[in-house]
C-alpha cells in the first residue's frame, strides 16, 4: 500500500489527497477513474501521490464531474497551477485576481487577459521552459481561465496602451494576428476595457525597454509589475 502524502506539504499534495478521497468515497480504482477521465491509471495514481505533471484544467473538470466533487477540485485547481510559478509571479497573479483597476503598457506581445486561445498557444510555444504538450496546455487554460473575470460581476475597469509594435508582430502567422486584432477590436467597445496605441513616431519614452503593469486594488493601494527582457519585480 503507498505511503499517503501529506496534504499539508503543497497545494498538489493537497489536490492529490482530495482526489483520493472522492475516488475511495466513490468505491472507484485509479484505474476505472482514469478510464472515466479518458486518462491512464498511472496518471490518476501521479496526481494523487502529488508526482508528474499538474493536472490541466480540462482533467480536472472530467474528474471533478465524475467524482461528483461539486466544483471541489476545480477550486483548488488554480492554486496548484500557480504553485509551480516564483513567489514574485504567484503574488502578482493572486493581486490580479482581486485588483479593482488594471493598467498596463504592453511593450513587445498583447497582454494575456486580452489574448486569443490561439496567440496565447503560440506565445507559449516560445522558448525553451514547456516540459512536454500537457504542460502548455496547462499554461493555456491557466491564462484563458484568467480571462473569465473580464465578464463578471466584479470585473475591473481595465486600462491598456499598447506599443505599435505589439500590432504589427505577427505572432502565430497572418491568420491567428487577424484573429487576435479582431478580439482587441471587440474587447475595446466593452464598457469596463480602454485601449490605446503608442505609435513609434512618439520616439523614445520611459517604459521603452519593456512592460509596466498597475494593479489597484479595492482599498486603494497599488501594485506594480515591471518585465523587461530577463527579469521581472512587483513593487508593493
């Protein structure tokens, strides 16, 4: 019989802890919930020992159904996701969740909150740190799924300047550019979301080797991010 994890060791020891409660309360194998997932038994028994890859948000809405988990597992999927980023990045990312007000320029790529699923893929197709395809699809439903709250109830007032530099590279090839011009054209009529360009004959300006981003959050205070070409800092 394996060792159980402890549940308080990381957010994917705890997600793996909850899967194999829901999994014995259902009188279920890993191997028949990995048959109801369409995944393999040995993937069901990695997420349980906490082991392997992350689970990507699309396994974990199949198990949270077939388990009946009522939404348990997916409330705990973003967590487990952001686990695997730098504290600095998983701070930014949980103050962007709550923020009030976001302002950014946007230097070198459109910004994720307004990507398309097909730019999003091929920005993260870029470089050299995906381990394997289910890890960008993990990256892909994380920054989609960040999107959600663009739409509800509490969606912030939302800010963007873009470089024009930002329009005119073609990420992903000519159709998925149409594509992504086409989403910022749409987004830019919705109430809460302004969009700007910067055109290059502005010339040379304070934010010109890379991105700024202001979070403000309901109390009032303010976040910065800044991100050049190597390196990233959140200033509180």
């Amino acid at each position: 019989m394996a060792r159980a994890i402890d549940p308080q060791s990381s957010m994917a020891a705890l997600f793996g802890s909850r899967l194999r409660k829901l999994r014995v309360a259902a009188g279920l194998t890993q191997a028949e919930v990995g048959t109801l997932a369409h995944v393999v038994s040995s993937r069901i028994a990695q997420l349980e020992r906490a082991t392997g890859a992350k689970p990507t948000l699309e396994l974990t809405r199949a198990l949270d159904k077939e388990l009946v988990a009522d939404d348990l597992l997916i409330d705990l999927w973003p967590y487990v996701y952001r686990e695997a980023y730098p504290d600095w990045s998983r701070a930014f990312i949980a103050y962007s969740a709550r923020a009030a007000v976001i302002r950014e320029y946007a230097s070198h790529v459109v910004p994720g909150l307004l990507q398309t699923p097909e730019y999003a893929r091929a920005l993260l197709s870029v470089g050299h740190t995906l381990r394997d395809a289910e890890h960008l699809e993990e990256r892909l439903a994380a920054r989609l799924d960040r999107q959600v709250r663009l739409t509800g109830p509490d969606r912030p007032e939302l800010w963007i300047i873009l470089d024009e530099a930002v329009l005119r590279r073609p990420v992903g090839g000519a159709a998925v550019m149409r594509g992504q011009l086409e989403k910022l054209l749409r987004m830019a009529e919705e109430p809460n979301v302004t969009i700007q360009v910067l055109p290059f004959d502005q010339g040379a300006h304070g934010s010109l080797g890379g991105s700024l981003t202001v979070l403000v959050m309901p109390d009032g205070t303010e976040v910065a991010y800044t991100e050049g070409a190597h390196y990233g800092q959140l200033t509180e």
